[in-house]
C-alpha cells in the first residue's frame, strides 16, 4: 500500500515542530522524523490500528507513536494519514 498525508495531517506535523522547537530544535527535529517513519509499517500491515467505528463506513484507524495518536484511513490500495496529535492534547 501507498502512504500518503493529508493537508491536515501535514499542517499537524508543522504545527508540533514548532511547538517543540521553541523549547528544544533537537528534539523537535527528532520527533518528527520518527512522527514521519512511524506510519510507514501501514504500507505492509495497514490494518494495524485500532478501527474507530464512529467513522463506519470509512474505515479510519489509529495507531499510538510513542505519545502521539496518528489517524489514518484505508481507502483501497491507499493508506491516508489524516491527523495526528500528542494524546495529552485536548481532542
């Protein structure tokens, strides 16, 4: 399967960058490239994730790095990375 993000997903990643950078760029870059690698498993086992059925009949799961909750959706041979957030986030 493809990996792909979403506009949302990608202005998420941004978003925690920069709230890290301001404490520590190091850490911040180094967040991110795992955020980045985490979902890369999905390509060979997309169904990983636990399934969230208030998004049925789409078929949206999350899957937990580290402290942060990643969404994503399995749209046929695409896996959509469509939000992603630290879990202490109010959500």
């Amino acid at each position: 399967m493809e990996i792909s993000w979403t506009r949302s997903a990608l202005a998420d990643l941004g978003r925690l960058h920069e709230f890290l950078a301001a404490a520590n760029p190091r850490v911040a870059a180094t967040v991110v490239a795992r955020l980045v690698a985490g979902p890369e498993v999905l390509a060979t086992q997309p169904r990983l994730g636990t399934p969230l059925t208030d998004f049925l009949p789409r078929e949206v799961r999350y899957l937990l790095i580290g402290d942060y909750e990643l969404r994503y959706e399995i749209a046929g041979e695409r896996v959509w990375i469509l939000r992603l957030w630290h879990t202490r986030e109010d959500r």
